[in-house]
C-alpha cells in the first residue's frame, strides 16, 4: 500500500485505529453467526414451543402400527394358491359334467354355465397370478364327487352346492395362511362371489329354509393334505 | 469533522457490522428459544403467537379397520330396526327374513368388537357415524319424508313405493358391507384377520344375493347378470324373459305430477338387481336410486362406496352412541 500521498496516509491510520481488538471482535462476531447458523436447525427441534400437553408425539407409541405385510407371494403363498387353483380346475370340470345332464331347462342351464364359466376365470386368474410357478392340476375332489354330477338334478343341485360351500370354506382357511396381499385380495374378489353360488344354487332347488339358503353352516375346507 | 472522522464511522456501521450485529441476534434468539419450556419432537416457534391443538393420530391400523368392521353393523343394524315390523316400509312377508339378517349383523358386531379387543384396541359398539350422516339418514329421510321445499325446487313427497326402495337399499347395504370386507383383506396385515373378515364378507353377500331372488322376478335375470349368461351359452342363448339391465320401472303415470297439460316427466330409473352380479367381487361404488322423483322426475341417487380414509373409526374416534 502506497503511503505517499496524503489521502491514503489518512485511511490507513484508520484502519490501524482498530487493530487487533476490532479484528478479534470481528472473527468473534462472524464466529458467533455462523454457530447460531449451524446450530438453527438443532435447536429448533427442541425449541421452546409453548403448547402445552397437546403434543401427538408419544401417545402415537401407544397405537398399534401395521407394518406393511408383502404384496407379491411368499414361497408357501404360492403353494397354497396352486391348491386353490386346482379346487376351481375341478369345480368348472364338474359343472361340465352337470352341464352334459338333460333334466336342466334353459333357466337351470343359463345359471349353471353362467357358474361354470366363472370357476374356469378363476382358475385362469390363478393361473396368470402364478405364472409358470401355476400347477394347472385337478384336485382329488373332481374324482371324489364326480358321480354325484351326473345324477338327477335336484341331486346334481345338491352336490353344486355343496361344491360351492366346500369351496368359499377352502379359500377362506387359505387366507389365513396367505401371508402376500395380492394373491389374498384375488382369492378374496374370488370367493366372495362363489358364496353368493351357493344361494342361489339352494334356490334354483326349491329351498325356502333361511339357513340353507344362507349356507349356514359352511362345509369343511379342503386342505392340501387331503389331495 | 473533517473527513478522516467520517470514514472511520463509516467503517463502524458497515456491511461486516451488520451481518455481525444479525448473527448475534439470531444466536441470542436461537438460546433464549432453547431455553424455554419445550416438548421433545415439537417443532419449535420464535415469538409470541397464540398456541395450536395438533390433529389426532389417523393411522389406519388394524384397530382401525376392525373398528370400521364392527361399526358397519351396527349401521346396516340401525336402518333394519328401522323397518322391521313396520309395514307401510317393509312387506310382512320379510320380516323374518329381515330379523335373521338383524342376528346375524348382530353376531358380526360382536365378532368384531372382540377381535378389536384381542388386537389391543377399544372395541366401537355405535354406527359409522360417516356413513350415517352421508348414506343412511338421507335416504330413510328421501323415503319416509321426501324432502322440503327451497328457494329453488318444489317440495319432494315421501316415496311412491317404500317397501320397493327399503329392500333395494337392504340390498345395497349388504352389497357394500360384502365388498367392504372384501376392500379390507389387503389392508389388514394379519392373515387370520383376513380370513374372519371374509367370513363376514360371504355372509353378507349370501344376504344380498338371497334379496336380489326376491326383488328381482326375473329369470334368469335376477339370478345371474345377463351378459355374463349370454357368454356362458353363446350359442344358446337363454330363452326366458331377461331382465335387460335398464329396466325403466315405476315409471309415473300420467297426470300425476306437473300441469294438466303436460305429462309427468318420467321418474328415474330403478337399476335392477342380481344375485350374481359379476363373476369377480367388484369394489366399485354400488348405486340405489330411491324415493319420489323431484319436479323433474329426478330420484335420489346414492353411491356406496367401500370405507376409506374419510370413513374409517380410527382409534382416537370417542363412540357417541
């Protein structure tokens, strides 16, 4: 710095009258700043809010959380849905078989292919849900209760009911084991429908009786160890 | 003052100072904060300013849905205590019928309070207080009262035909507690759960599709949906009367509303209904139409849908039964 004219000689005595005590006070301040800064957000945290006792905080300890179950299916999921699979396999088989029947008229006929057709979507739906992992295998009960499809037609009714009950009762003890939801939902979407079968099925026999009409009480489920 | 004094004021008040004379204030602000009352997870407030309520804790939780489960009931309760045994709503030929659902709702209800009890939660014994102010108070108000008149429409009568709109409704009201339960199985994250959920959900789609047999005289129409039977048999489709799916019923006879000289607009139609409606459970919104139509022939339309967030019990909801 030049010191030989007059005007600058000036500043720098200025300067100099705040030395080492201004620089310090200066550090200290910019120090004292960028600390606050830094600590801003630390703070805040526990900042001195005023509400009192309506905090949402601890009582959410007390809630019961669901941790989020898997949506795709577990090893054993995959399992039990090929054994759902091959009940519904086996149940449009057996309407294809009651379908063969002449004592039906075109009511009868009308509802029981209308039944049928949605037994194959379910197992088509299964099927694609479980890509090549699917068994595509007719359950034991196909064989087990075949006969009792080709007799009469109150006698068939009451085998397709029966069928109808035995199935929502197979899916329903599934989804207490199914541990994914995607395949649970489906099974759901598919046996709520498959109970309403039932009822109507009981009614094409002549049932006036609330309990059989309402299918009460379920059938026994199938399980895989009976296949 | 000459000017070497005022460059050195100047040097005092300059940009330096104020960011130090800034910093020092934020810092003392930040202390003073931290040292008064706080709660730990609050989020912090400089000044003065009046102090909030935070919103409860929605979660949807098992609990909750359990709760919705078993306050569902008591709705679908509700409206049939409403009917039963009176005559002018419901035909005495289905007062059994109706009584029977009542029991079983009733046995659903305690199912689900004592499954809300073993998941750790407070079991809820009243209505779905949502539910009822949106669908179900509306709609027994349509039917048995009609609706007043305003500044802009005329007063709407009590409905041409309650017995018809009561079992409709019925068979909406167990229509959507099936689908609802069915909605609630991926929510739930315990399988067994589920499984008592659907139990409940099967029931009550038995109950809707037994109304659909009696409301419905059509066959197979009232049994099955109609396409779904025309693709079963593609080619032999079925022969007896089949109830298209729009059905204009009760439509208003002549002179019965609007000027001697123009006819009566017709009255909105009535969507039939079915006991197999689809081939997989559906959880799209379930429509009734009921009551009287307006000066246009406009009847109520509701939708059902499935609960959701806005509909849930969560578990800081108090019951006000």
């Amino acid at each position: 710095m030049s010191i030989s004219k007059g005007f600058f000689v000036d500043k720098v005595v200025t300067e100099a009258a705040q030395p080492d005590g201004a620089l310090r006070r200066r550090l200290l301040g910019i120090g004292l700043g960028g600390a606050a800064v830094s600590l801003l957000p630390f703070l805040a945290g526990r900042a001195g809010a005023t509400t009192p006792g309506t905090a949402p905080t601890d009582s959410a300890a007390a809630t019961t959380t669901t941790s989020a179950p898997p949506k795709r299916p577990t090893d054993d999921d995959v399992s039990l849905l090929g054994f759902a699979q091959s009940v519904e396999i086996a149940a449009f088989r057996l309407y294809e078989q009651a379908l063969a029947n002449d004592g039906f008229d075109d009511n009868d006929r009308a509802v029981l292919a209308t039944i049928h057709d949605a037994h194959q979507a379910y197992a088509s739906s299964l099927s694609g849900f479980l890509g090549r992992q699917a068994p595509n295998e007719v359950n034991p009960v196909y064989d087990d209760v075949k006969s009792s499809f080709t007799g009469d037609r109150s006698s068939v009714l009451d085998a397709a009911y029966q069928l109808e009950s035995t199935a929502v009762a197979t899916h329903t003890d599934i989804l207490k084991q199914l541990q994914g939801t995607d395949g649970a939902g489906l099974l759901a979407s598919i046996l709520i429908v498959e109970a309403r079968h039932g009822t109507v099925i009981a009614y094409l026999n002549g049932s006036t009786d609330l309990d059989e009409l309402l299918v009460d009480p379920e059938a026994d489920a199938l399980t895989p160890a009976d296949a | 003052m000459n000017r070497n004094d005022i460059s050195t004021e100047r040097a005092h008040l300059g940009r330096r100072d104020l960011f130090r004379i800034g910093g020092f204030t934020v810092a003392t602000a930040a202390v003073i904060s931290a040292c008064g009352e706080h709660d730990r997870g609050q989020v912090g407030r400089v000044g003065d300013v009046s102090t909030t309520s935070s919103l409860p804790d929605a979660k949807v939780t098992n609990v909750t849905l359990l709760r919705t489960s078993s306050s569902l009931q008591h709705s679908i309760i509700n409206v049939y205590a409403q009917v039963v045994g009176n005559s002018e709503l419901l035909d005495p030929k289905y007062n059994d019928l109706i009584q029977r659902y009542i029991d079983d709702h009733k046995e659903h209800a305690t199912l689900f309070e004592d499954l809300t009890t073993k998941a750790g939660g407070t079991a809820w014994t009243c209505s779905n207080p949502k539910f009822d102010d949106v669908v179900v108070n509306p709609v027994m108000t349509r039917i048995t009262k009609g609706s007043p008149a305003t500044a802009t429409s005329k007063a709407i009568p009590p409905s041409d035909d309650p017995r018809r709109d009561i079992l409709n409704f019925a068979n909406g009201l167990e229509s959507w507690a099936g689908a609802s339960y069915q909605s609630f199985v991926p929510l739930l994250s315990d399988p067994s759960l589920r499984s008592s959920s659907m139990t409940v959900g099967a029931r009550e789609a038995r109950h809707a599709a037994l109304l659909a047999i009696n409301i419905n005289p059509d066959r197979p129409g009232g049994l099955v949906n109609f396409t779904d039977a025309v693709n079963a048999e593609p080619a032999a489709p079925p022969t007896t009367t089949i109830a298209p799916t729009t059905t204009a019923q009760n439509i208003a006879t002549p002179g019965s509303g609007g000027s001697k000289s123009e006819p009566a607009p017709p009255q909105t139609v009535i969507p039939t209904v079915t006991a197999i409606p689809s081939q997989f459970g559906s959880l799209a919104a379930i429509q009734i139409v009921v009551g009287a139509g307006d000066e246009n022939g406009t009847r109520l339309k509701m939708n059902l849908e499935t609960p959701s967030l806005n509909s849930f019990v969560y578990e800081f909801m108090e019951p006000s039964c």
